[in-house]
C-alpha cells in the first residue's frame, strides 16, 4: 500500500487503518513513524522494516 504525501502517517490514528490488513513486514521511512505505533504494529505481529538514517 502506498499512500498520498499529505498523510500524517505519525499519528496512531492514520497508521492502525491502513495497516489492519497487512501482515509479515511493512516497509517505510524510518523518520515517518513514531515509536508508539511502530510498537502497536510490532505487538500485532508486524515487522517494520526501515532504511538506516546515517
């Protein structure tokens, strides 16, 4: 799933919608995700896959 640049994929509120359907891994960037939904997923079985900021 690939979403539009104008949602605020940071709050909780946009990411549990569009991830209730996904399993396995989610790949995103690794500064567009706070930790508390990056911790909901984890709990829910999602891997969250994120590049290295160097």
């Amino acid at each position: 799933m690939i979403i539009l640049g104008n949602v605020d994929d940071r709050n909780s509120e946009a990411v549990f919608p569009l991830s209730k359907n996904i399993f396995g891994k989610l790949f995103a960037g690794r500064g567009y995700i706070s930790q508390p939904p990056f911790e909901s997923l984890f709990k829910n079985g999602i891997q969250l896959i994120t590049k290295l900021k160097t």
